[in-house]
C-alpha cells in the first residue's frame, strides 16, 4: 500500500497494451465467479486491439490510475442513451463496466479516485446518473460502490447455467 496519491488521466490508444493487461484482474475473478458465461484471460479475451476499438467509441469513458510512472488500475464506462417510449422517459446515464485497482494498489484510495473521475465525465457531459452491475457474490464490489452511494435499485434473477461461485470473490478487490 501506498500514501502517493494517484494521478488519473484519460486513456489513449497508446494505453491499449497496458490496459489488455491491467484487464486480466477483472476477467479472472468473472471467469472464476461466472465460468459458464466469461472466458479465463487469454489471447481471445481483452486484447490490446480491443481496448483500443473501446476507446474509440464516442460512448466511452475510459481513466487510468498512476501511482508515479506504474499504471495502479483502470475504469471503463459508457454512457448510455435510452429514447423515450409509451411506457418510459427518455434517460441518460454513465454505465460503469469496469474498475480494476492492481492488487498493491488496493486500498489506497485509487478504485475512489477512478469512480470520481469516471463521475466527474458524466457530470461534464450534464450526467448525474451514474450505474454498474454487480455479481451478487462479489461482496467486496458491492460494499465499494455502496460507500460510494451507488445503492441497488434493481435485481437480475436467473435459471440455468448461472452457476455464480460466491468463493472466487476477493474481499481485497478494491
């Protein structure tokens, strides 16, 4: 752990390769939480050339966290437009779909200083709402974003093969 502060930035392309690899954390632990829907990482997975089509979107946020010159984490989010429909208003939101802190990193503010930023763009572009999707069994996530006011305000229910392996979680994963 670390008492530097860390210092955000937007990513750029020239972030793709570092970010495939700060990618591996997030798609472990959903490859061991969920295995029959998310793949172990590898080179089919998050790959630089993915990252970089991500970044490219107009719809992305994506910051990354330094602690000096290492990368310390990551956070990826999109903002997402809903139109108006008969039973429905339109809306807008900043959907979180990634925070990744490097495991000597977590802990010392750099998962909070990565939601504030990612908050902070959504704010820019005259956003307030801001969402992300947990897997129940990711208790250390949930407790994270609750500290963070990101309360439930809907629940996913599921049969078949959703086999969520509560174990897999690690309670240092922010």
């Amino acid at each position: 752990m670390t008492n530097e502060r860390p210092v955000i930035r937007p990513a750029t392309d020239e972030d793709s390769e570092t970010l495939a690899r700060l990618n591996v954390a997030v798609q472990s632990l959903h490859a061991q939480l969920v295995p029959a829907l998310f793949k172990p990482p590898g080179v089919h997975t998050f790959d630089a050339a993915a990252m970089a089509q991500l970044i490219a979107r107009p719809e992305t946020i994506m910051v990354m966290a330094f602690i000096g010159e290492v990368p310390a984490g990551y956070a990826y989010a999109e903002v997402r437009h809903r139109p108006e429909t008969a039973y429905a208003r339109a809306s807008r939101d900043v959907f979180i779909h990634h925070i990744s802190v490097e495991s000597p990193f977590r802990r010392s503010g750099v998962g909070s200083a990565l939601l504030e930023a990612i908050s902070s763009a959504g704010r820019e572009l005259g956003i307030e709402r801001l969402a992300t999707e947990v897997w129940h069994a990711n208790q250390p996530a949930t407790a994270f974003f609750a500290a963070h006011g990101l309360l439930p305000y809907s629940q996913k229910l599921g049969r078949g093969a959703w086999e969520v392996r509560p174990d897999a979680a690690r309670s240092d994963t922010q």
